[in-house]
C-alpha cells in the first residue's frame, strides 16, 4: 500500500488533537474544547458569508427588477367599453342600438363556430409548391387541404389568408390580441404559465353582456383569460401545458362540439370557441416534420369537414391558428415561421367576396396578403352585429364585407368608417390619458377621408368612386394608426432602466472590491458589512414610505423603498469595506491569469452590443476555451517540477480536446442559417433524438463514472465513500437514465408493443428514482460522509506478533508505528466534489441524450481544469481565472445543451420527465434544471477552485499554548477562499448581466430588439438569479459539511 | 522516519520542498547587429512585408491558398534575407559556454550550424564564414516547413506563413538549443526582436479572429485573410515594439509576485 509518492514533506501540519490526544487528559480536554470553540467559529462565520450572499442576492434582484419595469413595455390598459347605444361617431342618419339587427351595423350571422388550431401554419393549409427539384414535400405539407379546397371551390363561401401574429407568440397573448385587438407588450410574455384576466374591452366581453350564450371547449387558457364569461354546463376546458399529449384535448373538443351542432342542440348556444392543441403539442413533441404531426393535421381536415356538414345557414365557422411554429415545432419569438398562421372563413351562405380577379385564389405564400391577427376582432364583431371593442386596433377583412360580387364599396366604407372611428375614439382617450396629441399626418388622412365619405354620401352610388377613395383613405388611417401604436407601445420607462442598472453596477462595484481587492480574510468583515447593510438598507426601507407618501417622487411606496434599501444597503456595504483602507489594493488584474479573466469577461460583455457576437456566442466561447486551455499549457510549460509541468501539458490539451468534441453538440438558432447545421435532434425540423443518439446515455454511464474515478484515483482518493458513491449509485442512476430515455424514444418511435401509459408510468417512475438518488440518497451521503481517505496501520516488519492497532487515536501506541493515510492530499476536494456529482447525475438525466454527452464532458472538463489550475499552482494563490473559467465553461454548455439564448429554445417537454402533469413549484424548477443545468453545474464546482488538492492544514495546538495571541483558524481561511471564488464567479455572471442589460436598454430602438437583444437580456438575468441562489442554497452552504467532515476526523 | 509515527502523504503537492532542478541561464535577448545596414534594413523590413501585404490583399480574398502559396518563397527570401542581415547567428551570442555542452547533449544526431564561429577559425576559411550564416537560415527555414506540415490546404499555407514569420528569427539566433525552445514554449522568453516578432504573430493571428463573425459581409471576413493579416500585423508590431527600451529584457508573468506566493503557501 506504499503511496507512489510517498513524501512526508508537508506531514508536520497534520496535528490531529481529537484523535491523538497528548499524555494528559487535561489537556485532552483543552483540546477538546478549543476544537470545539473553533467549529463553532467555523460554522457562525460560515453563516455570516451566507448572508453577505444573500445580501448580493438582494442588489441583483433590485436592480433586474427595476430594468425590467421599465424595459419590458408596457401599455396603459382604459377601462372604457364600446356599448352598442353609442356609435363611435355623431351621425344623423346612422340609428345605433338595434340589437336584433345588428348594434353598429347589420349582422351577417346569428351564431359562430371559432376554432382555433394551435399553431397552424399558413403553409400546412396551402397546397406544396417546391421552389427546384430537391425540394420534397414534408409531413406537415398537403395534409390538411380542406381549407384551400373551400376557398377555391367556392370563393363566396370561403376565403383563406395569412393571419400575422404579433409577437410574442406564445398562446396567452394570442388570445389576448385575438379578442381585444390591441398590441401586445413584452410584459406578460413571461406570464404563459399563469394567465390572468383580461379586464379591457374585448369581443368575449361584448358578447356575453349582448346576452349570448357561450362555450369554450379546449385550451383552458381561455378560462384564466375570461372566468366566468362561458355557460357553465357546455363549457369543457383541458389542461393545455401537457404537451406529450397529442389526444385528450382534441377528443375532449370532438367529444363535446359535434353534439352541440345537433339541429335539437343548436339553440342552446351563441358561439362557440373550439380551442384543439394536438397541432401545436405534435409540434413541439416531434418537430412539424413527423408523421405525428401529418396524422394531426389529418384528423383536423376530417374535424372541419364533419363540421361544415353540420353547419347551419345562419353560423359562420371561423378556423385559424394562433401563431405558427419554428422548423423545431417551438413559437414564441418572432420569426417567419411563428408569426405566419392560417385564417380560414366559411358560411354556407355565400356572402364573402374578392374585390379583384387577382385576389380571387389564396396566397401561395404567407408572404402575400397577410392580415394581422387583430383584424379578426372588428370582422367577427361586425359580422355578428357587436360594436367594436374599444381598444380594437385592427380593420375589417375585405373578403368578408366585400358581397358575393366584390364590390360592396358602400359596406366596405361604413364598415371602414365605423372601425376608423372607434380607433380614433380610442386614440383620443389614449392621447387625454397619456397627455399627448394626435400627429399630422394621421390627422390629415382622416379629414381627407371624411371629406370623401361626405361626398359619396351625395352621390347615393355604391360603386362610385369617392366611396371607394373613402374606403383606401380610412383603411390608410387604420394602419396609419397602427403603425404609430407600435411606435408608441416601445416606450421605455428610462427613469427606471436607468435605477436599474446604477443598482446593478454599484452591485458589481461592490464585488469587485470584496472579491479582488481584500488581502485580509474575508470572514472577518462579515460582522460589520451585514450590520451596516441592514443598517442602510432599514434606513432606506423606512425612509421609502415617506418620500412615497409626500408625493415628492413619481414612484410607488413598495418600489421606492425597495430601491432606497438596496442604495442605503450599497452605501453601508462599501463604508464597512473601506473603512479598513490599509487592508485593500486596487482590484487591477496581475499577470497573465488575472488578465486574461479580466479580458474573457470585458471582452465577451462589449461583444454583446452586436448582434453577431450575441448570435455567435457559442463559439466565441469556444474560443475562449481554447485560448484558456492554449496559455494553461504555456503557463504548465514553465513549471519547475516535470510531474506539474507534464501533468499540466497533459491536462491542458485534454482541456481542449474536450472543449472541441462538445462543441459537435449543437442547435442552431435562426440567425446563425445557412453557416450553422444543428446536431441536437434527428434533424433540422425535429424535437427528438436520433436513434443512434440514445447510445450516449450507455458510453457515459461506462465511461463518466471510470473518469470521475481516475481523477481521485490520481490523488489516491478513491476509498472508502468514493467506491459506493461513484463506482455503484453514481453508475447505476446512470444506467437508469439510459434506460429512461430507450423507453422515451420506444415511445416515440413505437418500437415497443406497449400501451402509451404503459411507458409513461414507467418512464416517470424510474426518473422519479434517479431524482430522488442523486438528490434524496445524495444529500444524505453528502451531509453524513466521511472523507474519501482511508487509513491504514503497519507494524514494523521486526514485530509480526504484536496485534495492529485499530485506529490511530486512544491507544498506546508503539513506536516505529507507520500510519498510511491515502486520499491525504486532495481530502477537501475529493469530499465536496460528491455534491458535484449528484447534480451532474440529476442534470444527466433532465437532458435529452445530446446533451447528456455535453454535460459528461463537462464534469470531465471540470476535472481538467481543476488539475490545470493545481499544477500552475493557481489554487491557493485564490486566482480569478479559475471561477471566471468556469463561468464560460457554464455558458458554453448551456449551447451545447440544445439551447440558445431565444424563448423557443426553452425545452419545456422536460417538465415531463418526472412527472406527468404540471405541479407547481416542481415543473418551473425541473425545466430550470434543464435549461441551465450546465451553468448550475459549473456554479457548484467553483469553491473546488480553491479545494482541489488543498493542503489540508489544521490548527497548530501544540506549539502555541492556548493562551498565547490567537493564531488564525484554518477552517475560515478556507472559508475566505471559497468566498472569495464565489464572489469572483458571481463577478463574472453580474458583468454579463449588466452588459446585456445596458445593451439590451440602449438599443432598444434596435430592428433586432425582441429578437436577438431582449431575450439575451432576459437569459443572462435569469442565470445570474439563478446561480446566485445555487451559490447560497448548494454551492457555499455544502462547504460546511465538508469542511465538518474533514475536521471532525483530522481535527480543527 | 525518526519520529514514532509517520503520515505519509500520496500526493506530492506542488510546493513540495523537493530540489528543483538546476536551472541553467537562458540565453540572453538579441539586439539587432550594430551596423549601419542591419539597423536600416530592421526598419525597412517590416515596411516591404505590410507594403506587400496591402498590395496582394485583393488577391489574396480571391483565392487565398493559391496566393498564399505563391507568397510562400518571397516571404522566405525576405525573412532569410532579414535574419543575415540583421541578426547575429546562432552560437555568436556571448553566453554560451553552459547552452554549449547542452545543446551537444540534446541535438546529438545533428551537427550544430552555430559550431563555426565559435572555433575562433572564421576568419582563416572565407567559405566557413558564410557558410555559418547561411547554414542555420536554410536550417530555420526547413524547419518551419518541417513544423508546418501536419495539415492540409489552407491550414499549411497559413502555418507555413506564420511559422516563417515567428520562428526564422528564433532559429537564426538561437539554432535548436532544446532549453531555448522550452521557453519559447513556455512563453518565457525575455523581450528581444526575435522573440516580439514570434510573440506578436501569435497574438495578432488570435486577434485577427475577431472580425470574422461580424455581419458586414465583406468577403475577407473568412477564415484564413483577417488571421493572416494579423499575425503580419502583429509581427511588424511585435518586432518594433519588443525592441524599445521599456520592453527590451522583459518576461511576461503569468502569476504576479509567483514567488512571493509561494513562500507564503510552504
């Protein structure tokens, strides 16, 4: 068992008092209690780093919380209702207030069927056309051709076009536009999980105080947006999140609307929403190109012409998507494919018309023709006999006021008129509320349209020519209007922006000073920096109120003392750190190392300001990595010892090695076409993995756990714990993972001859078991272990008689004893990095089989740079290269995790992997799991910047007698250490944060906004919450139990 | 082992009081030869490079491996004419007699170019004389084809290009001394014109990478042209730069005050 290297160089440090007392037992005791007197020291100071984490936690909260008020626009919502006894202009001729013919103007229906589709995209509905001879028609083409059939067939019965969403498009906000017909903001695009009611006026509203009677069948969104609006007993909504479920909501809508169609049924009802999600979850399950999906579209095409059938003179039928999806099956952000949707109308009567032979077919493309979502409101409002809700933006559709000819000039003006007139209501209440004016030029299109309106009037003929200048002349007014809204709603609250990011810089100060510029130990500042921040912050909270309530400042009390808190709190920190000036330096970076940490972070931030280096982040990041792993092993070359220097060679190529084979690993966002070929899934227009792909989870299960061993294997560590630990459990919930997702791609491709439930539950069960190994089984190891070392007693050869003592404390022991103790030195590291482990084994299992080859090579990476670090002797020297490297470790496997700094790369399928409904709050932390696992990975490894091979010193009793001048303990040097890296970590993270704010806030005029600059704002906020609570909860908070460990065996 | 029980420790932490090994001193930095013409053509030197360079740029982001090839022997005659003219060869530098008995030692197969002048006989034999200077140019010049090989196209072009410019000087000056290349390696060569001449073509190629993501789509912005133009860059900065008196002599540290840090740790 003779160690290698067996050397008793750095032996004498090692005084274990508790385990070798000295003659007395006096002194024992003495012992004993100092020991004592110093964990208790270790773990009060502990809980005061904690708190000053806690602390940095709160700054950053404040400060993304007071940018995001005023970035994410918002609009003012007016309460006021259009009400069918007031027309939206003074009129002598116009009677208002009919109901039974129609409020504003005559009704064309009775009653109307609106289904909506989820996600059906304008080019699923038109027939395929390829552009040159490779091109073939995919699954999702020419499968659901009853629309286009109609709209050819019989062109007053049916038209078909373009219906343009407004980004965001996700769900909720559709509904929203699709109803009231005013603009989304950015504001509740995070709101998807929880819609709230809508409390503007809008079509839903309208029509249940008209008295009708209406039904929601499907997407339970619906109920959240508009509670207690549908009949009670004919309404049926189903949970809309389950997106593995392709049937239950649309067998459910069948189930429940095709009865309602009866003739016997049909007056129970107004109208009916049909809301079917099979569509849009087959999307975001498989990708449009699967024959899921072409199955789905079938289904559909058989739905609507089963409802045509039932049909009935007197019901229009509405059909149309709410957004379209993303060549993965995804929506949400704003590119072609998610903004194009379908929008189908049907009568049996025949009213629709086209005002010109080229208008006569649909669109080809999306491109051509395309209405805006919120046009449907006035439409459908009209064609119903509704007024038109107040706040509507959107104009009527032509087709549908046109007459059966094409040219109802003189219905197509009043219907124009009427809808300009409400929007020119609407504005004027908009511009009084706001305290702004109308401009000129939407000013004169109006006059000029009135003008021509007061001239056709007289001449009495519909197809005269004024009629229809007045009708081009308020369709121009419509948009006119619209175009400057859009304008109007991207207006920022700069004030706040502004508070903000001062908040976020004075955090970032704040850090700079504590991480980088602190010689003294850290822990000694605790007391006095937490006390002056309360301080601050309480003088702040109380002093928030006050000025709130004087009125001296245009702020809320809530969110003027929050922000007075976080300054005051800021003000007290710093006055506690410079106090000690003497203990300072300047935080300027030193030597190749400090500078090039300094470089990777202010570079990458400046490259944020362009949308290249934000769309290319994954392999600048790469190149990071590399030129990292390049000057570790310049640096290893200089190391004077050959084992350092090859050890570090060896690593550093390693390093990047690894770096270059995760880096196959990739999802392409939009804009990185045509340079960019994802390997993530099966293809480009997919959301599940190859075949092949679910052999990676097999080679990690045989090779990570082996990896893992050969690092503690190097120092002699892998004993005791380390063997059950890594050899068994962390194998064997490796093997389950794999075993997980052959059932989840059986399932996919049904291979198995299994029911679908069959494999649901057992597929849930067994990653209920692996979650609950890792983060059950493995906390419970992680707080209780032992350090991974093992000691051994030999007797001297001359002795063979004399039995071996058991352990190395109490006895008497003989001299010429030789005690091994294997794992000695990297006994810290070893012991915290199981916490590693159990998150890598979780973050395994809640990615898809791609992304668990990337996070393997991640740990392995990790490992990597540990040992860089060691043999260039970057550990004690507390080097910010180390965490500022993990940082970019993190953020380059968040890519090569299949995702991209965009909302629709957001895998919220893995919500599902353990469970099989939403429950809250355990899906929201699953999917986070998912999405940044890489960076919560690389978060926990940061204190083993300073652990790994650390050697391990304890307290020095025997020396220096108890009473002598204190002498520093150990354990809280380690413990400044650890804060020190987090501290430098979170640096990394605030700074990315704080650039892709400032950026995101001074190009907010920018063409790119929504697409590029808001949802990389939005990422690096979120991570930088995120890490900052694993930082707390996990990260610093194990190192007591490590640290306990290590000391209740070696003494404090 | 004197005392009664030993804790023996596995691993041998990096601070360990084990005797480093005896450092012998690396050679010293390089000035550029005294006379009229070396100082002259030092300057002149990097002005025909960035002259030729701007010249063939539209060339070159038309086809750059042809082109490259193409530049390949003007840019050798000019580092080799560069080296002769400017740069003391190797072996002709002052410290020489421990890097001597060294270099015999690892360069055992091959006859060391720099052996010549040393023998104090140059100035008997007129060939030898040349012959000494010439040798280690073509040696350096072989050995950076010999370097640049593995890969293929573009790649060896690119390499060949900044394996001229970088190590021609290195190999002039210094011929093949193992304990001068392990520092090269190391990065730790103190500032001369040779080494911020190798120096700044490393780091301008790592900055020329930088333009090639942006979105302006001009057609240089692909992978070898903005990385080539930036080890020419940097090499023309580099050797002008390093030979300042503020940088002359100077290593670059990787951890600051190293030693001090140590001390503290043991």
């Amino acid at each position: 068992m003779a160690p290698k290297k067996a050397v008793g160089g750095n032996v004498p440090v090692l005084n274990p008092a508790r385990n070798q007392p000295q003659s007395s037992k006096g002194q024992g005791k003495v012992q004993d209690f100092k020991s004592l007197q110093l964990e208790q020291e270790f773990k009060s100071k502990h809980l005061g780093v904690l708190g000053v984490l806690v602390w940095i936690l709160f700054l950053h909260v404040a400060g993304i919380y007071f940018f995001t008020k005023g970035f994410l626009l918002t609009r003012m919502v007016l309460d006021n209702k259009s009400s069918c006894e007031v027309l939206p202009f003074e009129s002598m001729t116009a009677i208002a207030g009919n109901k039974d013919k129609g409020c504003w103007h005559d009704k064309s229906f009775d009653k109307a069927v609106v289904i909506i589709i989820d996600a059906l995209r304008y080019d699923f509905t038109v027939p395929f056309v390829p552009n040159d001879e490779t091109e073939y028609a995919h699954h999702f083409h020419d499968n659901i051709p009853v629309l286009y059939e109609t709209a050819v067939k019989s062109p007053a019965n049916a038209f078909l076009l373009p219906f343009i969403a407004d980004p965001p498009t996700t769900t909720l906000q559709r509904l929203k536009g699709l109803t009231t017909g005013t603009l989304p903001t950015f504001i509740d695009a995070g709101s998807n999980f929880a819609g709230t009611a809508i409390d503007e006026d809008n079509l839903v509203a309208q029509l249940h105080s008209a008295g009708k009677t209406l039904v929601q069948l499907g997407d339970d969104t619906w109920q959240s947006l508009f509670p207690g609006y549908f009949d009670e007993n004919l309404t049926h909504p189903f949970d809309s999140f389950n997106v593995w479920d392709l049937h239950t909501v649309d067998n459910g809508v069948n189930e429940h609307l095709f009865p309602l169609l009866q003739s016997e049924n049909r007056n129970k009802w107004d109208v009916i929403f049909g809301h079917y999600l099979g569509v849009d979850h087959a999307g975001h399950r498989y990708g449009p190109d699967h024959a899921a999906m072409a199955g789905k579209l079938q289904e559909m095409d058989r739905v609507i012409r089963d409802i045509i059938a039932a049909l009935d003179d007197k019901t229009l039928l509405v059909v149309m998507g709410d957004h379209g999806m993303d060549t993965k099956g995804d929506h949400g952000g704003e590119s072609d494919d998610e903004v194009q949707a379908a929008l189908w109308m049907y009568s049996k009567r025949g009213i629709f018309g086209r005002t010109s032979k080229e208008t006569l077919l649909p669109p080809k493309h999306a491109r051509e023709r395309p209405v805006p979502q919120i046009d449907l409101v006035p439409t459908l409002s009209l064609l119903l006999g509704m007024p038109i809700p107040f706040n509507n933006l959107g104009s009527p559709i032509e087709e549908a006021f046109a007459g059966p000819k094409g040219n109802d000039w003189a219905n197509l003006a009043t219907v124009n008129k009427l809808t300009a007139a409400q929007i020119k209501r609407y504005q004027h209440e908009y511009a009084t509320a706001r305290g702004a004016g109308d401009d000129a030029e939407s000013f004169n299109l109006w006059s000029a349209a009135e003008e021509e309106w007061k001239s056709a009037s007289k001449g009495f003929t519909s197809k005269s020519t004024a009629v229809r200048a007045s009708y081009d002349l308020y369709r121009k007014y419509q948009r006119h209007t619209l175009d400057i809204c859009r304008g109007l709603w991207a207006r920022f609250d700069v004030v706040s922006m502004v508070q903000g990011v001062l908040l976020l810089l004075g955090g970032i100060m704040f850090i700079v000073v504590y991480a980088r510029s602190m010689r003294a130990d850290r822990t000694e500042f605790t007391g006095r920096l937490l006390l002056r921040a309360a301080i601050g912050s309480c003088f702040g909270a109380t002093t928030g109120p006050v000025l709130g309530l004087s009125g001296l400042v245009d702020m809320t009390i809530i969110d003027c003392s929050v922000l007075l808190a976080a300054g005051a709190s800021m003000v007290g920190g710093f006055s506690a750190l410079v106090g000690k000036s003497a203990q300072l330096t300047l935080p300027l970076p030193s030597g190749v190392w400090g500078w090039l940490a300094f470089f990777f972070t202010v570079s990458q931030s400046v490259g944020f300001a362009s949308n290249s280096y934000t769309i290319w982040e994954d392999e600048i990041l790469l190149f990071f990595l590399t030129t990292f792993g390049v000057c570790a092993g310049i640096s290893s070359m200089r190391q004077k010892l050959a084992t350092d220097r090859i050890l570090g060679v060896y690593h550093s190529v390693l390093f990047v090695i690894l770096g270059r084979v995760a880096s196959i690993s990739r999802l392409c966002r939009e804009e990185q076409m045509p340079f960019c070929r994802s390997t993530y899934y099966a293809s480009s227009t997919s959301s599940i993995s190859a075949p092949w792909q679910l052999a990676i989870p097999f080679v990690v299960m045989l090779f990570l756990p082996s990896v893992v061993r050969s690092f503690y294997v190097g120092s002699k560590s892998y004993e005791d714990n380390a063997t059950l630990w890594i050899g068994f459990a962390f194998r064997l919930g490796l093997l389950i993972t794999s075993v997980f997702w052959v059932l989840e791609g059986a399932d996919d491709g049904g291979w198995l001859p299994l029911s679908k439930e069959t494999l649901k539950t057992g597929r849930v069960f067994l990653a209920q078991v692996v979650l609950s190994l890792a983060f059950v089984a493995g906390t419970a190891a992680f707080v209780y272990a032992k350090p991974c070392v093992s000691i051994s007693v030999s007797k001297p050869q001359d002795d063979p008689n004399a039995p071996p003592a058991p352990i190395i404390a109490g006895q008497e022991q003989k001299p010429r004893t030789t005690v091994t103790i294997l794992g000695f030195g990297n006994v810290y590291g070893t012991r915290f990095f199981f916490l590693v482990i159990n998150f890598a084994l979780a973050i395994i299992l809640m990615s898809k089989p791609m992304g668990q080859g990337a996070i393997a090579l991640l740990l392995w990476q990790i490992l990597s740079l540990l040992e860089i670090l060691d043999t260039n002797a970057l550990t004690l020297t507390n080097s910010a290269i180390g965490p500022v490297i993990l940082g970019v470790l993190g953020s380059f496997y968040f890519f090569k995790t299949g995702h991209q700094a965009t909302l629709s790369s957001i895998q919220w399928e893995s919500a599902f992997i353990p469970l099989s409904t939403i429950q809250y709050p355990w899906s929201p932390l699953l999917v986070i799991l998912n999405t940044f696992g890489a960076q919560i990975l690389a978060a926990l490894a940061v204190p083993l910047t300073v652990l790994w091979k650390r050697p391990l010193q304890t307290h020095d009793r025997v020396s220096t007698s108890p009473s002598t001048t204190k002498s520093p303990n150990p354990a809280t040097k380690l413990l400044s250490d650890v804060i020190q890296a987090a501290s430098t970590h979170i640096l990394y993270l605030a700074t990315i944060n704080l650039a892709t704010t400032m950026w995101a806030g001074h190009l907010r005029r920018h063409l790119m906004l929504y697409r590029i600059f808001c949802p990389r704002f939005m990422m690096g906020a979120i991570v930088l919450g995120v890490i900052d609570v694993i930082l707390v909860l996990f990260a610093v908070t194990g190192i007591r139990f490590s640290t306990v460990s290590v000391g209740d065996v070696f003494g404090w | 082992m004197a005392s009664p029980s030993t804790f023996i420790s596995a691993v041998n932490p990096p601070s360990a009081p084990s005797q480093p090994p005896v450092e012998k001193p690396s050679p010293p930095p390089v000035n550029i030869l005294p006379s009229q013409l070396a100082q002259t053509y030092s300057y002149v030197h990097p002005t025909i490079l960035l002259t030729l360079g701007a010249t063939r740029f539209n060339a070159l982001v038309e086809d750059p491996v042809s082109e490259l090839l193409n530049d390949l022997p003007w840019l050798a005659l000019l580092q080799l004419s560069y080296v002769i003219l400017c740069l003391p060869p190797a072996g002709s530098l002052a410290s020489d007699s421990s890097s001597n008995e060294k270099s015999q030692r690892s360069t055992s197969g091959i006859t060391r170019p720099g052996k010549g002048p040393r023998r104090k006989h140059s100035g008997k034999n007129e060939w030898a004389g040349i012959w000494a200077r010439l040798m280690p140019a073509f040696l350096s010049v072989a050995l950076t084809f010999l370097i640049a090989t593995p890969v293929i196209a573009v790649l060896l072009v690119l390499f060949a290009h900044m394996a001229l410019l970088s190590s021609s000087g290195l190999t002039y000056v210094h011929g093949i001394d193992a304990s001068l290349w392990k520092e090269v390696w190391g990065f730790a060569r103190p500032a001369d014109a040779v080494w911020g001449g190798a120096f700044g073509t490393v780091l301008g190629a790592w900055f020329g990478a930088i333009p090639i993501p942006l979105d302006w789509d001009r057609p240089w912005q692909a992978f070898p042209i903005t990385i080539l133009a930036g080890a020419y860059m940097g090499y023309v900065v580099g050797t002008l730069v390093s030979r300042t008196p503020l940088l002359y002599g100077k290593r670059i540290q990787f951890t600051p005050g190293q030693d001090e840090e140590e001390e503290k740790t043991n």
